[in-house]
C-alpha cells in the first residue's frame, strides 16, 4: 500500500510540475473570459479547467478559478504574472495565480480533542491532502507522542489567561514566516485580533452546529435535554466575530431520542472530521474565495 501511495504522488508531481491556478474576483461585465483566456491562449498556456460565478451580472461580483498548463512554468510565471497585470487592472481585478507544485505548508493547533487531528494526518499520509504539515502546536503535551511518529515537529505552548499574549508570540516565532494555512483542529482557544491580522482569511476552525444552536459548556448535553434532531458540524475561516467568519463547509445527521449523549458526542465527531478536512483540502486546491462574509467554493 506504501508503494501505491509514492506511485501516485509521484505521478501527481510529475503531472503538476507545469500546472498553474489562477482565482479572480472582480466586479461583473463582458468580457472577463474572454480576456482572461485569451491572455493565456497567447501566452502559450493550455486551460484544463475552468469554473466561473457571477453573483448578479448586472452589477454583482464574478469570480473565476482556472487552471492551466505552462511549459517551463517556474521560468515563465514571472513574465506571464507581469503581463497579467494590466488585465487585472482593465477589469478591477484581485488575482493570484498559484504553482500547483509549490505544497501550501501547513501548521494544525489541537489542544486535547484528537479527532480532527488523526483525520488530517491520515489524509496527508495516504496523499489526499496535498499540502505540506509543516508543524503541529498544542497548549498540552497529549499528542506529542503521535504526532512525530509520522516525523512532523511538534510544539507544546501552555495557555493560560495570564500569559495568552506571551503564548501568542511564541507561536508566531514557531511558525515563522512560510506558514500558508493555520488549521484549528479542535484547538480550544480563542485566538485575538492580533493574531488573526497576520493570517487574515487563512486560519480555518471547526466547531459543531446545532439546529438550534447551543452555546458555552457541554453543547451535546444541552442537545440531548432538547431533543433535537439534527447535529452538524461547520468549517470556517476565523474573523474576530467568534464562530462567526466565512462558512467554507457544513454538514449534518439526523439523530433520534434514543441517541444518548455519548453517542450523540460520537456522531458529532465524525462530523466534524470529515468536514475539517473537505475545508482545508478546498483551501490548499485554491478552490475557495473569500467576498465579505461569504465563501464561494469551487468544489
């Protein structure tokens, strides 16, 4: 199974060593495709995939997500990005374009809830989650043991409320300045201001969700005693609005009143996992772009 798995990332490599991602998000007109295919046909590129939305297109947002391949792409992105540029100015663009073959490196928080965690891990290791784990930070020492079995450093940094600025600033240090994506795999800390401005649409946290919702302590409990019906689960880029930025995923179950609260809490779980995961294997494929508070995901 370990040589099927190199076999495919391998092959995957070598199919990415010229494929480019390009997203874009401007006002909507004529035009736009048009321009932006035209653009790379003349600059020698070949589009494998295209996807487009036009929130209103008489005066709403368009936004585009296309990937391309480029011969000698590292030697021509430079060029090709300059080029772009007036383009982008023509129609009021924001754009990037992305090298498929440079792996967003990613740093997970966990405090002692593991779930999310081993479902991330797992991907990376069978090669769905094409990224880069770069580092895993935790306020408890529960994971270390697990965590470097699969060779990724791992960094204890005690919270308290007393020294939550300190702890902080010695994670940014941790991270340095290579880090893509922050990953908030059940990690039960509140994260301030401050640090969400150095990674501004870039830090995705999971936290159940109940219909209706339950807020503060033991949210299962709370849901049992109300019987409900349907739990879920969303992923979310964190914005200094608690539990409140751009949803990137959701999903639910239906449950019964003979779900105790332990078997509620394991449906939960899985929930959460799997949605987690979808989350920040959209972000690292460039497929999800952020307008206000919305998400539009091209998945």
């Amino acid at each position: 199974m370990e040589v099927h798995v190199k076999q495919n990332q391998t092959a995957r490599e070598e199919q990415q060593e010229n494929r480019a991602r390009m997203l874009i998000s401007c006002p909507d007109g004529p035009g736009i495709v048009a321009a932006v295919s035209r653009f790379l046909f003349e600059h020698g590129a070949n589009i494998v995939q295209s996807d487009q939305y036009t929130m209103n297109p008489a005066g709403g947002m368009f936004f585009m997500r296309v990937e391309f391949d480029l011969p000698e792409l590292s030697k021509n992105l430079p060029a090709l990005e300059s080029d772009f540029q007036a383009v982008g100015d023509q129609f009021k663009m924001e754009w990037t374009i992305n090298q498929v073959s440079r792996k967003k490196r990613l740093a997970i928080f966990v405090s002692k809830e593991d779930h999310c965690l081993v479902e991330l891990l797992w991907h990376w290791q069978a090669g769905d989650l094409d990224a880069d784990i770069a580092m895993v930070i935790s306020n408890h020492n529960d994971m270390r043991s697990y965590v470097e079995s699969f060779g990724i450093p791992f960094h204890h940094i005690p919270v308290t409320a007393d020294t939550k600025k300190e702890a902080e600033q010695k994670q940014l240090e941790v991270i340095g300045s290579d880090i893509d994506l922050i990953v908030l795999a059940r990690y039960m800390q509140i994260i301030s201001p401050l640090f969400i401005e150095h990674f501004r649409n870039r830090i995705i946290n999971i936290h159940h969700s109940f219909l209706p919702a339950f807020v503060g302590g033991k949210p299962y409990a709370q849901a049992y005693d109300r019987g409900v019906k349907i739990i879920g689960a969303t992923a979310h880029y964190v914005t200094e609005e608690l539990d409140g930025g751009p949803i990137i995923e959701q999903d639910v179950q239906r449950v019964s009143h003979s779900d105790n609260v332990s078997e509620l809490k394991r449906i939960g779980r899985t929930i959460e996992r799997v949605v987690l995961a979808r989350a920040v294997e959209w972000h690292t494929e460039d497929r999800v772009l952020v307008h206000q508070n919305k998400t539009v995901v091209f998945n």
